[in-house]
C-alpha cells in the first residue's frame, strides 16, 4: 500500500513538472493566437514568435508592446511559481 502511494506522489509530480511546460492558455487578439505556459511566464518574451502561434500581425508588434508584457508577466511570475512549486517538491519526495 505504501510503495502505490509513493508511486501516485511521484507521478503526481512528474505530470506536474511536465503540466510547467505544456500551455497554459491561450489568448486571441485579431488574427492572432498567442499560446502561454508556466515557464513563458516565468522566463519572459524574448521574441514574439515565441508566443504567437497563428500566422497574422506578428511583425508589427512593437518593443514596447513586448516590454509591457514582460513587466505584466513578472507581476504574476510568484504566483505561478507558488503554483507549481508543489509540483517539483511532490516529484521530489516520490
């Protein structure tokens, strides 16, 4: 019973460590679908072919558009972080 307990916590952790990476939601503007994850947030827009995964107006986007989604994106960073932290510790444990 013990050793299929430990093994649900260390699945449990693994498909959440995995959960970090996969998108997290996705966001519609015009023609444009931009696609996000936990680690997008945590990391930041370097470019923005990076989050956009619809052909449209990628190309227009400004820095300063890219600047003001970075600075939203590391206001939330600690939660997101605070939600998948559990994660990793229950990967560790199992």
């Amino acid at each position: 019973m013990v050793k299929a307990a430990k093994l649900m916590v260390l699945v449990g952790g693994v498909i959440g460590i995995l959960a970090f990476f996969l998108p997290f939601g996705t966001f519609t503007h015009g023609k444009d679908e931009v696609s996000f994850s936990g680690f997008v947030i945590v990391k930041g827009i370097e470019t923005v072919q990076d989050v956009v995964t619809t052909a449209g107006e990628a190309d227009v986007i400004s820095g300063a558009d890219k600047k003001e989604a970075n600075e939203v994106l590391s206001e939330i960073k600690g939660l997101v972080l605070a939600f998948f932290v559990p994660s990793l510790l229950l990967a560790l444990v199992g």
